[in-house]
C-alpha cells in the first residue's frame, strides 16, 4: 500500500517521518527502493529487538501458528473501553502518559476518541493491530534490505520506552548513513513526550 501510495502521486523522491509500525513499514521500503527516499527519520520503528525475537516461537513453526490464531481470537473478543464523558478519557489519557501536556492530552483525546451510539466514548483503535503475523521475512533477507538503504536516516529513540535502543542492541551495524539521537525523558511516543525537541531534531536533519 505504501509503495502505491509513491507510485500513485507520481513522487520522485520522497523524505519520510515514520514512528513505529509505520517505521517498520517505510525501513523495508527505503531498502526496496533506495533511489526513491531522500531522507529517512524513524522513530522506533525496527520491529521487536533481537532479544524479543530470540524469545519467540520461530517463524512458521506450529508454535507460532498457534500463538496467532490465540491472539487473533483474543483481539475479535475484545471490546472497546467505553468512557462516560470525552472528560473521563482525557483524565485517562494524562493518567497513562505523565509526559504529556494539558493541551497535548486535550489534542489527542478529542482527535483519538469516538463517540459510541449511547453517548459514551471510545478510543480510535484497530484490536487486530497488534497482532503480529506468524510469518514474516527471514531476520538475515530483512538485515539485507536494511544494508541496502541508502539515504541519510535519522534515527529517534526514547530512552524510557519498552522499545529497546537499536545503539544498545546492535541494530545501527546494519545501516550505513544513520545517527541515532535517543531522549532520555520519553517513552515510544517521543514526539508526544518531547514535541519542541522533536521538532528542532527532525526539521535540522530534514
């Protein structure tokens, strides 16, 4: 679909701002088409770290097949949270995520919340989004396609993220035009959690 999307608007060349399965998404693209991407940010976006991978059942394997079938079931059965009030969930909001301003809360929660049928609100949210596929490209063809990126890429991590930093855990080998800029106050959202940084980082790179 991304790759349609650069063909169908007919770019050239295109700069990318992507955070996490948006990165994960675009990194494979710069290493598919590496003529088409000028510049790169990618905030958290390279997938699980190579000690969450070692942990988990292999590609394809009958474990595996099992385990996506028990998540896709648990994902159809989950209902959405329903709020009283739009006030209720931005209370929740500024609860999960103290780094967070009023304003910033306030943005996210009246763009990231429907209003359900009975006057009560839900949050904007796929369940089938974190249910990752049991098959997926080979760890060494998908180091392949990160070697093959050619264009300078910004590399943005939050050092209070479950995400590990790929300066920690040797994933920056693999890219030969990258600097990593990690923000030790900040979570996976660091573009939430740091905004004025965030910004001068990425419009100083770009």
């Amino acid at each position: 679909d991304f790759a349609q999307l650069i063909e169908t608007l007919d770019l050239e060349e295109v700069t990318i701002i992507a955070h996490s399965l948006g990165g994960n998404i675009a990194t494979r693209y710069a290493g598919l088409y590496p003529e088409k991407v000028r510049k790169f940010v990618n905030i958290e976006g390279l997938g699980p770290s190579p000690e969450v991978k070692a942990q988990m059942p292999a590609q394809g394997s009958p474990d595996r097949l099992r385990q996506w079938i028990e998540d896709k079931r648990k994902a159809a059965g989950r209902s959405p949270k329903r709020y009283p009030t739009l006030e209720a969930a931005y209370a929740r909001m500024k609860e999960e995520n103290a780094f967070l301003s009023d304003e910033q809360a306030r943005h996210l929660t009246i763009h990231g919340a429907n209003r359900n049928e009975d006057g009560t609100w839900s949050w904007k949210f796929d369940n089938y989004l974190n249910v990752w596929s049991a098959v997926d490209m080979p760890p060494e063809e998908l180091e392949k396609l990160w070697r093959a990126i050619s264009c300078p890429i910004l590399m943005l991590w939050g050092l209070k993220s479950f995400a590990s930093s790929p300066g920690l855990d040797g994933r920056m080998g693999y890219f030969q035009n990258a600097r990593l800029i990690e923000y030790p106050e900040a979570g996976h959202w660091l573009h939430h959690d740091q905004l004025d940084r965030f910004l001068a980082d990425v419009k100083a790179f770009i």
